[in-house]
C-alpha cells in the first residue's frame, strides 16, 4: 500500500489555472483524519462542509485518530483507503 503525500503549495510566480474537480462516471469519496488535537475535528467538520457547498454529491467521511502521540496504524490506514479516493489530515491546537 502506498502513501502519497502531495504539497498544496505552487511554485513563486506560477499563474493560476482554474479546473473543474472530476470523479469521472462514479461518485467520490474523501476522508478526513483528525490527529487528536483539541479542534481538529471541528476544523474537519468545517472543512467537510465547505466541500460539500462545492460538490453537492460529494461523501465525506471522518476518522480520529484519537492521540496525536500515536500513529495511524496498518488497520484504520487499510480501512480509509479502502473508503476514500483521497483525505485530508489536519492537526489542531
């Protein structure tokens, strides 16, 4: 199984170029992990239903990992990839 992490950041001084979000022919699933820390599952939360006012038909999913001490381990990674076409992993302080 294969993690792929990928940095929302662009390069200094690359243009814009709006796109339309796909899931092709099917419906898409996005997971969302909070670490444990004290308001990381309201940000989520907020998180989730922003995305919901873009797609409509969007299924959001949550997951908490409960302790931001611990990692996540093999049977809930197995569990959301399986799910989800994609997650966001946020912390909160």
């Amino acid at each position: 199984m294969a993690i792929e992490y990928l940095d929302p950041q662009a390069d200094p001084g690359e243009s814009v170029t709006p796109y339309e979000l796909s899931a092709g022919s099917g419906a898409l699933t996005i997971g969302l992990l909070a670490n444990g820390f004290p308001d990381s599952v309201p940000f989520l939360d907020a998180v989730g239903e922003s995305l919901r006012r873009i797609r409509p038909d969007l299924e959001v999913r949550a997951w908490n990992k409960g302790n931001a001490s611990m990692v996540v381990d093999d049977q809930l990674i197995g569990e959301i990839t399986d799910i989800c076409d994609a997650v966001v992993a946020a912390y909160g302080h």
